[in-house]
C-alpha cells in the first residue's frame, strides 16, 4: 500500500486517554504494518452487489425497469418481459465503476481506566469490465433467452489500529489488521417469457452462480508490559494470519410476471431466490493469543449469501414521447449475516453478533423522446434511486478472554455502525439506428459513480 493509501487511515483518541501516546503509538504501528492482507470481517463488512437492473437505459431511468422490461435485459430485470420481443436480439454492455474509500475514525466503550483509539479504512478499486450479456429468441409465444451478468466484481484492500492504553498495570496493547480480498461473482441465465394472453405475461429464469473468492490477512499484536498477553511483545508480531483462494457454485432463480393494463399504462412483479454459496478459509496461528485455532480449527466455512429481494413497478406513458416509470423493491441484505464467523481477527470477540438490516430500494425515473426530421429517434431520460446501506454492524458486545486473566469487550455496536442510505441521481441518453440501439448512462451517488455503454443489435 503507497503512502497516499496509508494517509486516509488514522486514529482518534477518547478524551479519558491518559495522553497522546496511544495516538502517537496507533499512528507509528500504522506506518510499519505490511502492505495487502485480509482483515476478515472488517474486508467482508462492504460489499457493492450490482443489483440494479443491467443496461443503460434502465440505468438512466434510476433502474425503474421491471414494468417496462422490453429490451434484452428483461432476462434479468423481469423474465416476463421477454415476451415483448418479437425479435431476436443481442445486448453487451461495459460499465465502469468509480470506487471511493472509506475512512472511519471512531471510539469504542471499554470499561472505566482503559483508554483507546480506533481507526479503519477500506479502498476499494475502480472497475472496467463487460458486465451483462445476452441473446434472446422468440418463438411464436415464447421467447427464449441466456445471459450472463456479473454481480459482485470486489478488489480492495483495509487497514486497521485498535490501542488500548491501561492505567492500572500501566502498558499499551494494539491490534492491528490490513488485507486484501478479490471477490468475482458471476451468474448464468437461461430464461423465457410467455404470453398467456395479449396483456399478460409471465417469466422465469434459472441461475447458476459461479464464486471465485482470493484473499489473505494479517493480524498483528503488540502489547509493551505484557497487560494482555502472557509475556511483553515489544515489537509487532503476527498474531494470525487467514487465506482464502477457493471457488462455488450453486442454482437460483427468478419469476416474473407483467399486465399492460391499457396502452399506456404497464405493471410488473419480480421475485428473486439467490444463490447461497461457500468458500473454505484457513488459519495459520501466530502467537494465536485469543485462541481462534482452539475455537474454529485450522480450517473453516465462510460463507457467501446474495440477498434474495422482491419487487413491483409500474409505468406510465401519458404521451408517445414521455414515459414514467417506479419501482419498489424489498432487499433481504440480512442473509449477508447468515453463518457469519466472529472472532477471527483480534478486533473483534467470538460472542460479538453482526446483523444487516432488510432494506425498500425505491426508484423513479423518465423518458422523453425526440422524433428528428430523418425519423431517427432520440431519447433523453433521468432517474433517482435509493441504495440501502449493506454493511454488516455489530449489535452486541463481544467479550474476548485475557490470557492474563480477566476479559475486555471487542466488537462494539460504536466500533462496528452501519452505514447509511444513499440517493443517486442518473441520467442518460438513447439513439437508435435500424436495427442498432446504443444507450448511455451514468449514476452518481456519494460513494461510487456508474457510467455504461450498452448495444443491442436486433436480427430478422
């Protein structure tokens, strides 16, 4: 990690620390831990699932697509949807994410006597990749359709500084953790819509989700006058290090469903049971002085849950050239705490619980299209939406077992908050010539910006 890395990482001080030596002490161990490695559930605590719906035009409209679904990526958006098309059709899109970082700087509640400091930060890497791709065929009724979408493309690395300063033995005991994690999650299509009749549709699709997951960690400990550990550590020392480089598969599906009320009014629905997949991680102890290989062995599950989610949107096309659309979708992000392992690295302890909370991701957006003299369409739209906060929180204390006797708190709901929700705004355009559609979009928000670039060719 480069020197610019390193300064979005600091420390704070309680106001009942006995002085600025736990700042300085947090602020030189930060300056010497070793570069990319995996802090556990502080690396698993953020993750950006691409759960809007794919494509640039829906991207535009805030993702309000399930209503509408009339294009290739209905596949994923809302199967019932591909029974509007009437031809065949062929979508690729590239999107690029702009990633920001994440710095926190906290205190944590520890008993009367210990002071401390708390810092941690997470940067994560930009991304350029194709993201969606699909084929469908109608015949007569039914259209049929495979795709394939990338769902969570996640490359960051963290470092963290937990100081407790102790008045009564007088010592400084500091855990430290920096990581890195590369998680590719890709999921495989097949789909089909019906019409049962000439307003209503229904859809399925079956997935199958691939999981690649690299990452390792490092946790170091030093304790000055040995209040923590049995003997002084004076220097850094690994306390436990983690690897993950493992793969999974496992089947999900969707169902679709979509009335056109009338000609300008549409409504769909769409039910998504996601994969629940799992990688192998291993333990190799160093001083291992809270005894995780005691606990957990040398080898156990980690486990991967994609939220399941439900929604229902509705659109509106007052005019030819105009349209509205909304979205409300259900997200169970509570499934990211199912099976999760506490207690691995050295901030936190093994009776600590970490929660996510179910979240509404609403979404609104617009259309207007302008009919030019050579019959050229061009369409002008702009959308908001909003995106829950995902990030794994504590919600009780865990308590980790001093070797010296005695136990002190980790995992505080202070030290491990949540995050919040954001609003985005997006905005775009569509131009279509023959049988060649191109879209652009771009979604900005407070923690990352979105541009796509998406082409649908339609055959005979």
């Amino acid at each position: 990690m480069d020197m610019a890395a390193r300064s979005r990482f600091s420390c704070s001080r309680r106001n009942r620390t006995p002085s600025g030596a736990v700042v300085s002490f947090c602020l030189a161990l930060l300056s010497i831990s070793p570069a990319l490695a995996l802090t556990d559930e502080e690396i698993f605590r953020q993750f950006r699932f691409n759960l809007i719906n794919p494509g640039a035009r829906s991207l535009a409209l805030g993702g309000a697509f399930i209503s509408l679904a009339d294009d290739a990526t209905a596949a994923q958006a809302n199967p019932a949807g591909l029974s509007i098309l009437l031809r065949p059709e062929y979508f690729l899109e590239l999107r690029r994410v702009d990633n920001g970082g994440d710095t926190t700087v906290l205190s944590e509640s520890l008993p009367t006597g210990i002071g401390s400091a708390v810092g941690s930060g997470t940067n994560f890497s930009d991304i350029n990749n194709i993201t969606f791709l699909s084929a469908v065929l109608p015949v007569k009724r039914v259209t049929f359709g495979i795709s394939r979408q990338e769902v969570l493309k996640n490359e960051s690395d963290t470092l963290n500084q937990f100081v407790l300063s102790f008045t009564n033995p007088s010592g400084l005991f500091s855990a430290s953790g920096s990581g890195f994690i590369d998680v590719h999650l890709v999921s495989y299509n097949a789909s089909a819509g019906a019409r049962l009749h000439d307003r209503f549709s229904l859809g399925a699709s079956i997935t199958l989700s691939t999981l690649e997951v690299e990452s390792e960690v490092r946790n170091l400990v030093v304790d000055t006058d040995g209040v923590v550990a049995p003997n002084p550590i004076p220097t850094p020392t690994l306390d436990l290090k983690t690897h993950i480089s493992d793969s999974d598969n496992a089947l999900g599906y969707s169902l679709g469903a979509m009335y056109k009320a009338s000609e300008s009014l549409s409504f769909g629905a769409v039910v998504r049971r996601a994969p629940k997949l799992a990688v192998a991680e291993e333990v190799i102890p160093g001083t291992d002085l809270f005894g995780v290989t005691t606990r957990l062995g040398r080898r156990f599950t980690n486990e991967f849950n994609i939220p399941d989610s439900f929604g229902v949107g509705g659109s509106w096309r007052p005019t030819q050239r105009l349209t509205f659309a909304l979205d409300v979708e259900r997200v169970r992000y509570s499934s990211l705490a199912d099976g999760f392992v506490p207690g691995v690295n050295a901030l936190t302890g093994p009776t600590a619980r970490f929660t996510v909370d179910d979240a509404t991701d609403v979404r609104l957006g617009g259309e207007w299209i302008l009919f030019t003299h050579g019959g050229a369409p061009i369409a002008f739209r702009g959308g908001v939406y909003t995106q829950p906060d995902s990030t794994l929180r504590a919600v009780s204390v865990g308590r980790k077992a001093l070797p010296s006797g005695g136990s002190i708190p980790f995992a505080t709901p202070e030290a491990f908050p949540g995050g919040k929700t954001e609003v985005h705004g997006a905005a775009g355009i569509g131009i279509v010539r023959g049988r060649l559609k191109l879209d652009f979009g771009m979604d900005l928000g407070s923690s990352d910006n979105e541009f796509l670039v998406s082409v649908i060719v339609q055959g005979n």
